[in-house]
C-alpha cells in the first residue's frame, strides 16, 4: 500500500503480538486499555491529533500514504473495510461497508455482486460546502463506477489502477476505446456487478481501498475534466465525518457529517465530534505536545533516541506507547534500469555492503523492529524469517565488504565505479542521517561520484521515485506497507513490469523480470490458501536475491498517545489507532 517516512507510511511488521499498554479500569477506562466496554467510551468532545507530514491527497482516488488511508477511515466509506477489534487474525476478515454483505461471487470466480444499503447519504463537500443534488442524497452504484473509471483518468493521478484492470473492458475503457467499464454493471441504483477476465482471489479485498470510495459523477467531473484533477479541493464525505478545513501542511479540521446515520454503519462507532489535526510539528516538539496533554494522539510523532528511553523508562508514559507489528519494510531500493545497477552483481553487492545494522541503530534500535532480510514482513503469508532465508548475511548484519567488493569484480568493477550515480534520500530525521550512512558504505564499496539529494518528505517519493524520467539510481528512504493483509501488494505493485508508468510509478526498481511477472500472474489467480501463499514465498525468495530492493527493517510500529484518548486499538490496514472508534476523556 502506500509509501512511509519516519512512520509513515509505515514501513512495518514483526509478528503477531498485541502490545498496547493497559491502564485504568472499566470506571474510569484509561487511554491505554484496548478492551473496554463501548458503551463507558465517552461520545462528545474534539480528538486532537499532532502530526509532522500532510496526506498526499484528499481525493480518495489519488490517496496512497498510509496517512491518507488513516483520514479516509473516518472521511469516507468503501463497498468492504475491516472491523475494529484488537485481535489482528479478526482485523483480516473483510466486513461489509456500502454493501449489505461481503458480496457474492460466481463459482468460477469471475463474477462479483453486491447490494448497497439503504439509506447511506452524502455529507458535506471540502470546507462544510452543501453541494447541491449530491449533499443529502442517497449513494448509488452509479457513484461506485465512477470512482472505479477515475482510476484510469490520468488527471486524478491514481496509484494502483493495476488493481483494477482485472475488471472486463478496464483497458479499452483506459485506452480510450470505450466509454464505460463493460465489466461493470449496475441493474438499478442499489446493485453492482462486476465481471473480471481472469480470476483474482483477492478482489474483495480490492474493494476496501480508498479508490472504491463513491464519487457523485455529475458534480466531480467537472474537476476530473481539468488537466489535474480539482476534485482534490472538493470531495465529498460519505463516512461519519467530513473535512471542514484543509490548510496544507498546517492543520486538517474533521467536524461530524450530518447526513451520517449510525444504523448504516457497523464499523465507526465515531465517538467524537471533531477531529483537530495540527501538522508541521517537528517530531520531538510533536511528542512533548502529547505527552502533555495538548494533543491527546501523535501520528508520525512516535519518541525516538533520549525521548523513547524517557518513555520506556517511566511507567505512566510507557503505559500510553502501543507498540505493534506492521506489515511494512523498509528498504533501499536500486534501480535496475541504470548503470551499473543493471548489473546483478552490483545489486547484490550493495546489499553485502549496506551496513543494515547501523541504520537500524540510526532510526531507533530493536523497539523499532528487527533488521529485514527479505521483501514481503514475516508477518504477513509468504513472509519468511531470518531464520529460513537471509542470502546477504553478515555478522550482525552490519555488512560483508569482502564479499561486496568480490561480487563488483565478478560484475566487471573491481576498481569501483566513478561514474555519476544519483542517490535520493529526505531530508526528515533520521531520514538525513541514514543516507549519509548509506553514501559512506557506497564510497567503502568504491562508488566514487555520488550525487546526493534529500528533498523533504514526500517529494522524495512525488519527485523522485515515482517518475522514471529522475534516473534516480538508489533510494535510500522509502518504505512500503501492505495495501491489504495478503502478500500480493508486496509483490505485484512493486515488482511488476507492467506496472512501470511514467509517473506515480510504485516500481520505484523498475524491475521488469518475464520470469518474475509470469509468476506473479500465476500467483494471482489461485484462490486464498496456502497454495498461494508458498506462490508468494517462492517470489519473495527470487525477488530478494535479484537485490531490486535492500530490506533494512521490519518495523514495529510505536505510537504515542495521551491518558485521556480512551479505547485506542490498532488495526493494521491503517497501521494506526483506529481514530473513528477512539473517545476523548471530557
């Protein structure tokens, strides 16, 4: 799913542990209990939330940082989600959303259906705007199809339109020789079907993410029609919550949508009434704000280096740090397209040569996740221990420079390479302090002319990574999360050749394998199980040793969180607290 920074966009895993702290009792639920009866969580009051970074987009059709993903849950409401339940095994189980049920599906997996609720309305537009014809009325299958065609405008800027070219007539539609999806179809206003050439075990779960959000076709095609789509500045809320202000980069204000009603909705209990997202802090100005009260929730402001320690060492604080597997990495990645890196002996001794234990230490030791060894989180199907498969091991994974520099010979560089090579990190701490570890392992290696560039976080992933045309060589600050609990968002985003685009591009490596997309087609057409998912492990296994990517960790995810935020549950999809099920302390 979507890219991360400092947390960002998570980058993450470990395994499956729930370790959130517990405090307080069921009189008095302290922000820290996860299991408390919902109906002693208080309803009322402003949830305020501080936060480094703004989402990428509002428009849930462009959105793909996991920050985004957060803002949607409460924003806006897709044909499935997930339930909001600490047990992480439930939190993989699809729950219906707009639809009444999980859908039915045809037995030979190619056909989809799915009926709406009644009675689920549109809020207000951006800034509390009532839009005439859309604000108040009733969501309809029509506004499902179009927000699946604005995947294939390229004015919206989507990021995993691959995810829906499955569906019949996906590609003439983007290719400007259809009108309309065929492969959709909507009987009447309440019904939905969708007809796929191949089949996808795991369509429905495409069905969760933020693009399947509706969007009302008369009123947002007049923004899609621009060169950049505008809908960005004028979407409308169809969850519990709309968004009342937007100030880029400064503040994002939520106030409670109207035209909600509960009994449409099984999974946001929306507690609060107002949500007050302060961005732009510096990290550690971000944690002291919550730790004292100001702020009751911290986004990407999780205590790193002395203020952890203070955290870890002080037993009310460490009570408000949850503490949990992500199903994230991060990693370096090397692009394949660009000399020498076309080379896989280069590749791979790069991935002998990068101290992964030093950047470990740098973004915040063992608290923050083990050392990663492989492409797809040890948490997720597929994913495989250090134990089972490490084929660039070193002692203490601090880097094998004998062998690194043994495998640039072998790839006909036994003097190094004084050719100019760009490498792209962000200048975000520790982000900054990575990539000077990484150039001093590359000038070790005998790359001798590198240009370093560390834009602010995420022009890093907009300008850079995500447009081919930049060249960019080595990144040394992105990190991928699951866009949804199976390893084929691991795999087919990232590491799919066809997925290569001239812009918005997750093939930041820009491997292009016929061996590995062939594969990753096979893999995609069995059904959940464990036929598949040894599919994956075999992929992952293949993928690490072609070193497109150094995993450098398996993040666990660390949150921070004031006493009076009341039943703060992680749900992995989001790689956060579940904010629209949250109550405030009054």
């Amino acid at each position: 799913m979507r890219t991360t920074l400092g947390r960002v966009l998570l980058g993450v895993v470990l395994a499956i542990a729930l370790v959130a702290a517990a405090c307080g009792g069921d009189a008095d639920p302290g922000g820290g209990d996860r299991n408390v009866d919902p109906e002693s969580i208080p309803r009322g009051g402003t949830l305020r939330m501080a936060g480094t970074t703004d989402v990428d987009f509002m428009d849930p059709g462009a959105m793909y940082y996991t920050a985004s993903f957060l803002l949607a849950r409460g924003v806006h409401r897709q044909l499935l989600t997930y339930p909001s339940n600490p047990d992480r095994d439930t939190q993989r189980e699809l729950v219906a959303d707009l639809a009444t049920d999980t859908g039915t599906v045809s037995e030979d997996g190619l056909t989809w259906m799915f009926t709406l609720r009644d009675g689920i309305k549109y809020g207000p537009a951006l800034g509390g705007e009532e839009v005439e014809g859309v604000t108040g009325e009733e969501i309809t299958a029509d506004d499902i199809v179009y927000a699946v065609e604005r995947q294939f405008n390229p004015s919206v800027g989507a990021g995993y339109p691959f995810y829906y070219e499955v569906i019949e007539g996906a590609q003439e539609f983007a290719d400007g020789k259809a009108k309309s999806i065929s492969g959709i179809e909507t009987p009447d206003d309440k019904t939905l079907v969708f007809k796929l050439t191949e089949r996808v075990g795991d369509f429905g779960f495409r069905l969760s993410m933020p693009a399947i959000s509706p969007v009302p076709r008369a009123y947002a095609r007049k923004f899609d029609k621009k060169k950049d789509s505008d809908y960005d500045n004028h979407v409308v809320a169809s969850g519990p919550y709309f968004i009342a202000e937007w100030s880029p980069d400064e503040r994002i204000r939520l106030e409670r949508n109207p035209h909600w009603a509960a009994d449409t909705d099984e999974v946001r209990e929306a507690y609060v009434d107002e949500v007050d997202w302060k961005l732009g802090f510096d990290r550690e100005v971000g944690f002291e704000q919550v730790r004292d009260g100001d702020y009751q929730l911290g986004i990407d402001v999780d205590p790193q280096g002395p203020a952890l320690e203070q955290v870890l060492n002080d037993p009310d604080l460490s009570d408000q740090l949850i503490n949990e597997v992500s199903s994230c990495t991060r990693f370096i990645f090397l692009n394949t397209t660009v000399e020498p890196f076309n080379s896989l002996q280069v590749r791979q001794a790069v991935a002998f040569a990068i101290d992964r234990a030093n950047i470990k230490r740098i973004f915040g030791g063992p608290v923050t996740g083990p050392v990663a060894t492989s492409v797809i989180p040890e948490s997720l199907p597929g994913g495989l221990t250090p134990e089972a498969f490490n084929p660039f091991e070193s002692e203490n994974m601090a880097g094998d420079m004998e062998r690194a520099k043994e495998l640039m010979a072998q790839g006909g560089y036994p003097d190094g390479y004084d050719g100019e090579v760009l490498m792209v990190g962000a200048s975000d701490p520790p982000h900054d302090r990575i990539a000077e570890s990484v150039r001093a392992d590359l000038e070790e290696l005998g790359f001798t002319n590198l240009t370093v560039k560390t834009p602010a976080f995420p022009n890093n992933y907009t300008q850079f990574y995500q447009v081919p045309s930049q060249q960019v060589a080595i990144g040394t600050s992105p990190g991928w999360c699951t866009d949804f609990p199976e390893s084929s968002t691991f795999i087919e985003p990232v590491f799919n050749g066809a997925n290569i685009t001239p812009s918005s591009t997750q093939n930041y490596s820009m491997l292009d394998d016929p061996d590995v997309n062939r594969k990753i087609q096979d893999a995609l057409a069995l059904p959940l199980g464990e036929e598949r998912d040894e599919m994956w492990a075999e992929l992952n296994r293949e993928i690490t040793e072609l070193a497109a990517w150094v995993p450098w960790s398996w993040d666990s995810e660390t949150i921070f969180h004031h006493d009076d935020l009341i039943n703060p549950v992680y749900i992995e999809f989001f790689a956060h607290v579940d904010w629209p099920n949250a109550g405030v302390r009054q």
